[in-house]
C-alpha cells in the first residue's frame, strides 16, 4: 500500500541508481587483475563450433501461465503457479530436429527474449518454465564438440534469470519512500520480500531432475542474501555436493565452472567452497579416461585428441577462480596432486593457463620434467609448451636457467610436422628469445620459422602468427642496425606474399622505427631495408586506395626520410632526395616533404658559407633550386603548388640565385588563373577566395624585396600580378579583389621608401637599384593611382541598398589604409580620405564606437612631430549620430 500511493518517479529513480551500485560493487569484490568471465565468452563461441545438426525443445506457452488480477488471494495465486509448473513436467514442449549452429543459436537468443517478455507480462512462472527447460539442455551432449558453445549460450539466459529474480525482490523491499542500503542485512528485508524469495527457492526445489535444479537455483544464489547472513556459505558447499551426482564428466566439469562464476561473483571470499570444488575435480579426473566416455567417444566418431580440449575453458576457468590470490603453499598443493594423477596433461595445461605466470616461470624447469613425462596420445606436447611460453612471456624464469629452458622447449616444437600446430607454438617461444637472448638465437628461430613455413607456401595459412612474430621481435629490437643485421629478417618478410598482409606489416616496421629512432642516420643497411619497406607501401597505392590511407603511408615515409642525414655530405644527401622522389611519386604529401626537405638544405648550405657561396656550393644550391623548380608542377593541390613556388623563390632569393628566383614568382603568377573557385578541404567544397587572399598577400611581403629584372620594366612582377587580378573570374558578390587592391597599395607605399623595411642578406632590392630615382617614383605613383582607379570604380557599383553595409565597410577600410600608408599633405590624398570618412557614415552602417576611437587615433598622432596636418584633418572629420 505504501508503494501504491508512492510517486514512482523518484522511488524508480533511487532504485535504478542504487541498481548501478550494486553492480559495480558485485564486480569490485575482485581485483582489475581477475580475468572476467565476459572476455573468454567470444572466444570459446567462435572456437567450439560444428557442422552436425542440432536438436532443441521449445517451451509451448499457454494462457494460464498469466498472472491472476491484484484481487486474487495470494494462495490460489501460489496454487496455480505450482499446478502450471506440474505441467510443464507433462510435456508442453515441442522438439525442433536437424537444426544448423546458427538456427540453434537463433532459438536460444528467442528463448532469452520470451523470458524477458514473460518476465515483463509478469508471468513468472512461465519464465521459470523456459530456464527450466534451458537448462535441461545442458545435460544433452549428442553433439559434443558443440557443448562449451552451448554451455556459454545458455548461461546467459540463467544470468538475466538470476538478475530478474533478484532485481524483483530487491523492489519489493521499498518502504516508506526508501530503498535497501548498497549493504543490507537480512534484518533490512520486509516478510514479504523473504516470503517471496522463499518460494523462489521452494519451487526450484521441487524441479525433478538434478541438472536442472542445480543451474537454475545456483544462478539465484545471490538471493540468499535476503534470507540469512549464512545463506551463501551454506548454499555453496551443497551445490558442490549436488554435482558429484552428475555422471557425464564433461557436464559435472562444466557445472563446476558455473558454481565457481557464480560464487566469485557473489561471494570470492568464501574461497573454502571454490577449493571442494576444485579437490572434487580431482577425485573424479579419471572418469575421463574411462569406459564409458571412449564408448561415447566411439559413438560419435571423435578422437581423444579432439575431445578433451572440451574441458580446457571450464578447467581453465575453475582453476582460475582457485588459483586467484591463492597463497603459494595451496598453489603448491594442488600442482603436486595434479602431478600424482596419471594421464594429467589436461590438468597441466589447465594449471599453466590459470596460475600465475610469476608461479609457473620460477617452477619452468619443473614443469618442462612433468611436460615430458606426459602421455602424447590423449594432449599434444606442444600445447603444453605453448602454455608454458605464454607464461614466459609473462614473466621470466631464473637466468641459469633461461637457455636450458629454450633448447627443451624448441627440441619438441622443431619436430612438428603440422605447420599449423608448429606456428602456433613458435609464434609464443619467438617473445622468450627475443626477450631474454641476442640476435644470433632470433636469427636461428627465424631459420626455423622459415625452414618449416615455406613448403608448400603453408606460410598462407598462418599471415597472423606471421604478422604476431614480426610485431614481437620489431618490439624487442628498436635498434634497426641490429635489426637488419639479423640475417634471416629481410627472408622472413619475403613469406608475406599476400599484398594487404605485406602492407600492414612494412607500416607496422615503419611505426616503431619513428616511435624509437632517436638520432638521424645514414647507415646503408638501415637506409636499403627500409627504402624497400617504403618502396613496399608506396607501390600498394591505386585508384581504390582510400583518402586516409594513403595520407598514413605518406605520414610513415616522411617520417623515415626526416630521419635521413648524411651530415655534412650534402651531394649525398640530394642524391638521396633525388631517389626518394623517383621512388615515391604517387604520393602527394612525399613530394612536398621531399621540396621542403631540399629547400632546407639549400638553407643549411647558406649557413655553412655564411652567405659567402664558393663555385661549388653556388652550383649545389642552384641543383637543389632546380629540383624544386622540376616536382612543384607535378603537384595536383593548386594552393601546395603556389605555396611551394613562393617558399622556394624566397629559398633561391636568400641564396643570390636572382634569375632562379623570378621563375618561381611568374610560375606562381601564371597559375594564380587556374585557381577554381571551390576547392576541397578536408573533404568538404568551400570558396576559394579566401585562400588566394591569404596566399597574395604573403606574395606581395616578397615581391617587397625582389629587385627588377635589367631586360624587363619598372616593378614588372607586381604589373604581372595585377594584370592577372584584374582578369580573374571573381564572384558577383565578393569584395576580396578590393582588399587584395588595398593590399597592393600597401606594397606600393613600401617600395616608395628610400630604406625599405627589410631586405634579403647579399641581395640588393629596389631601394638601392634604384636610389630614389624619380623615374621610378613616379612609375609607382602611377600604379598607384590606378589601383586607387579601381576601388573607387568598385565602391561606386555598391550604391545599392543591399550593398551598403559592404560600401561602408569597404569605405572604412580603405580610409584607414590612407592614414596608415598615405601622405595626407597631398590634397588630393586629404580630400579623399575626407570623402570615404563621409561615405562609411552616409547610410548609418558602420559602428560607431570604431569610427570614434578612429577619431581619436587621428587626434592623438597629430601631436606626433611631423604630423601637425592631421588635426586640420580631424577637424574635417565630424561624427554622424545614429539619429
């Protein structure tokens, strides 16, 4: 009643937080370093699979699985539920046969689902029915190879059984507005909620057969918690009980390792149960051996070999939760009883995958005895010391012993004949070798790898454990000279025949040589090895290679031919970047880096000379110009072009190479015309304008400096530039050619100067050419006054009301360029300054805050020496109010 007349809004909101809770501290009663159960789930649904058909029988439900109304008696509701379960036990079941995996997989995800909806359309007792009938499932091993598949499918329905059951009670403790503490005591719960998990546990009991009893009151053994303090440490030894009645060794083993998920879930300090369990295991080990299993193995045609790697992931897992923080002297214990039982390979692989490696390495070479000592028919050697060499890369055994251990374990996987079961070994013994010994061990297991993989090219079946030896030995060897001084490394790679694979692995090479390549380097065997890995990725690329994709490869070449230094042998160097460039022309970002990369020994060479170029460093810079001058064009990005032509003209410009230098300026004003007016960026079109705004104006900060040709007119590279500007296809709307013009003006008033601003060092510029010739003053004023020409022409178009943000905008602008670069003296000048201040108020566009602090700034440089006719200015300049 309390809960009825509660608002369920927050109440349902305090339970979904507390349920949060609750489940994060069920998962933090063990530590990080407990391997969960969810991590092995995929990989025992993808190892454990078939090919024969399956059988199951689904649950027929009926109407009377539905609960009764809120007005019916509690005992009649009780009642009914029984009966219906009496039911189930007659047969309302139908067997589906000749069922494919993945139809049996499909039936067990719509049995999961029909017990959510039951649950949901609160017919309990239906849903008690389907885990029930689940359950059963599990003691059916017709299709054997399939059973640890089977076991983790089904599992999974028993896990949202148990949660569903003790979310519900859970919910039924609310009282007054409250709910549970994270920590309850029994003594926290109403009657209600114990009375109802009492049924629970008394309808489970009265399930007939064992196995299905077993697993469904085990996935709600954390419910006992309602019930009393003990509830769970008394449950738990009468489940291990319960399973030494099961008679299938597989079935019991996989029950076992059910209790042990469920009991470290609920309970990882009750560890005295999950210890029974484990000694119970031990005490019925042999059935597996016996009769009846090898007529049952005969039966379905499946060899031994075949058969006991079944037990692996519930002997793994049951071990494991034993083995977890377990103190050496039990680890002790149960390796001895392990080694007294005959026919115990199973065991001790089980043992070396759940131990602790640190346990297992300091105990290797007695292992390695109880490894030989192991019958070879039933468990293959070389399983055994794959598990061995997992726990080596792990941790590391005593050094006396570290040889003895290798040549053991590589006596017994040396012999394999199957190539599938030697790689598999080999790929985890290559980590050992490469960890503990030198190149010349690596060099001879390689041999072997190679020696084994390469007839009938079996290398084709296993590119993963290819790809894995790789990745561990490039791991453990980060100096590359000693890398590629292993003589049988480059062979290795030769196995990767498939190009995808081959691929992946130069970029994995090339990763870890820019992660670790501290200093550049200029030795042949580096530099050889790994132009071919380059040459290897670089050749992959095609029409269908992916955008990403090449701009990685390109991003891991770079990174090798920064790494590249011949020192001081620059002819060396060039003729490295000359070979790099035939090798790698297909990418776009290797190009550019290699211009740059050029460009930057130009400079480097300059430094040396001190500016000074002898004859032989004058023709090396002009070699290097010449290189750039030659890739630039086959460059597809317009923008990287006319970047690298202004870099490189600015490069010859520092190195005296004049003549050079004016190639790159007109090659960059001859393509200005072939800018489109969108472009991709980042795989989006947007307008060009901007960009060429951008690129103009750091164009016009060189041509500052760049002296006039002797054959060619007064400031012909700035006419050019204009020409071409005034001829490109601006849009309708855009304002950007004005402010390129008014940019023009800025360079104008530059080079009118009789020191300019800054020069090129051993370069003279125009101010010395020319000293202040009138000729040339007046060549520049007349440029002037045509540019102004055309943004005068311009402003007028923009008479219209639409435009007339644009014209003040434009008018302010241009106004401010006459303050900062004009000579206000001139009355022409001062008129026109005085007409734009007017026109940028005319319309009320403009802020006035900026006209104001404009105003201002006139008035304070008028006190300036020299600038005492700019407050005669001022006084021409008046303030409009918005008004």
């Amino acid at each position: 009643m309390f809960a009825a007349s509660a608002d369920p809004a927050p109440l349902a909101a305090a339970m979904d937080n507390s349920r949060k809770k609750r489940d994060r501290d069920d998962y933090s009663t063990v530590g990080s370093d407990f391997e969960p159960w969810a991590s092995k789930r995929g990989e025992i649904l993808a190892r454990y699979t078939t090919t024969e058909k399956l059988s199951i029988n689904l649950f027929m439900g009926s109407e009377k699985g539905k609960a009764g109304t809120a007005t019916s008696a509690m005992s009649e509701k009780v009642r009914t539920r029984l009966e219906e379960l009496d039911d189930f036990e007659e047969g309302s079941q139908k067997e589906l046969l000749n069922l494919t995996q993945q139809d049996y997989v499909n039936r067990i995800e719509e049995l999961n689902q029909s017990l959510k909806d039951a649950w949901a359309s609160d017919q309990k007792v239906k849903a008690l029915k389907i885990v029930i009938q689940c359950s059963k499932l599990l003691s059916d091993t017709s299709v054997i190879q399939f059973y640890p598949s089977k076991f983790v499918l089904i599992t999974d329905i028993l896990d949202t059984f148990g949660k569903l059951v003790y979310e519900r009670i859970f919910s039924m403790c609310v009282d007054n507005r409250s709910v549970l503490p994270d920590h309850f005591s029994p003594e926290n719960v109403n009657d209600t909620a114990k009375e109802t998990c009492l049924n629970w546990f008394f309808k489970i009991a009265s399930i007939r057969e064992l196995i299905p009893r077993f697993y469904v009151e085990a996935s709600i053994l954390k419910c006992n918690k309602f019930l009393s303090k003990t509830g769970i440490s008394e449950c738990l030894p009468r489940l291990t009980c319960m399973v030494r009645g099961i008679g299938d060794p597989l079935v019991s083993v996989y029950a076992r390792a059910y209790l042990c998920r469920v009991g470290m879930e609920v309970a990882p300090h009750l560890k005295e149960s999950l210890n029974k369990n484990f000694f119970d295991f031990l005490l019925t080990f042999k059935q597996i051996h016996g009769d009846t299993v090898q007529n049952q193995l005969v039966l379905q045609g499946v060899e031994l070999p075949s058969y006991l790697p079944l037990y692996s992931p519930a002997m793994d897992w049951v071990f494991q939760c034993v083995s977890y923080r377990a103190p050496e002297a039990l680890l002790t214990e149960m390796m001895e009883r392990c080694k007294k039982l005959g026919n115990n390979a199973l065991l001790l692989n089980s043992v070396m995958s759940a131990f602790r490696a640190e346990f297992i390495a300091t105990r290797s070479m007695d292992f390695i005895g109880m490894i030989k000592e192991c019958d070879e028919s039933g468990f293959p050697k070389h399983l055994l010391f794959r598990s061995l060499g997992l726990n080596l890369a792990l941790a590391d055994p005593p050094e006396s012993d570290r040889l003895q251990i290798l040549n053991e374990a590589w006596k017994v996987i040396t012999k394999l004949k199957n190539p599938q079961d030697y790689i598999n070994c080999a790929e985890v013994w290559v980590e050992y070798t490469c960890k503990h010994f030198t190149k010349r061990e690596v060099n001879t297991v390689l041999a072997d790898v190679i020696k084994h993989m390469t007839p009938d090219r079996a290398f084709e079946d296993s590119y993963p454990q290819l790809q894995s030896i790789i990745k561990k030995v490039i791991a453990h060897f980060h100096d590359f000279s000693v890398l590629f001084s292993v003589e049988k490394f480059l062979p290795f790679l030769d196995m990767f025949q498939k190009e995808s694979v081959r691929v992946e692995v130069c970029k994995c090479i090339m990763e870890v040589f820019i992660k670790h390549q501290q200093e550049p380097t200029k030795d042949p065997v580096i530099l050889n090895a790994l132009l071919h890995v380059c040459k290897t990725m670089h050749d992959s690329v095609n029409a269908l290679t992916l955008e990403d994709e090449k701009r990685m490869l390109a991003y891991l070449i770079n990174g090798f031919i920064k790494m590249v230094s011949f020192g001081r042998d620059f002819e060396q160097q060039l003729s490295f970047y000359v070979e790099t460039r035939s090798m790698f022309c297909n990418l776009e970002p290797v190009l550019v880096q290699l211009i740059h990369s050029v460009n930057r020994l130009a400079m480097e060479t300059r430094k040396v000379m001190k500016g000074n170029h002898s004859r032989k460093t004058a023709a090396f810079v002009r070699a290097c110009v010449a290189y750039c001058f030659i890739t630039i064009p086959s460059l597809v990005g317009i923008f990287t072009r006319l970047n690298l032509y202004l870099h490189s003209g600015q490069v010859a410009l520092a190195n005296q190479c004049l003549s050079q230098a004016d190639a790159f300026f007109k090659a960059a004003i001859s393509l200005v015309p072939e800018v489109p007016k969108m472009i991709n960026i980042d795989g989006k079109m947007r307008p060009s304008e901007s960009f060429l705004l951008e690129f103009l104006c750091n164009f016009f900060s060189t041509l500052l400096i760049v002296p006039d040709h002797p054959e060619h007119g007064v400031l012909f590279l700035v006419r050019e530039l204009l020409n071409v500007i005034q001829d490109y296809a601006w849009e309708e709307n855009s304002d950007e050619k004005i402010r390129i013009y008014t940019c023009v003006l800025h360079l104008l008033s530059a080079m009118s100067q009789e020191t300019y601003l800054y020069h090129v060092d051993k370069v003279d510029s125009n101010d010395s050419l020319y000293g202040g010739d009138a000729k040339f003053l007046a060549e520049n004023n007349k440029l002037c006054e045509t540019v102004m020409t055309q943004i005068l022409e311009h402003l007028k178009t923009l008479a219209k009301d639409e435009a007339l943000k644009r014209q003040s905008s434009l008018g302010l602008s241009f106004f401010n360029s006459i303050l900062a670069h004009g000579d206000l003296r001139n009355n022409r000048l001062n008129q026109l300054s005085v007409s734009l201040w007017h026109l940028a108020q005319r319309h009320g566009c403009v802020d006035t805050r900026t006209m104001v602090k404009t105003l201002e700034y006139i008035k304070k440089q008028s006190k300036q020496p020299d600038m005492g006719h700019l407050t005669e200015l001022a006084l021409r300049l008046p303030l409009q109010t918005r008004t």
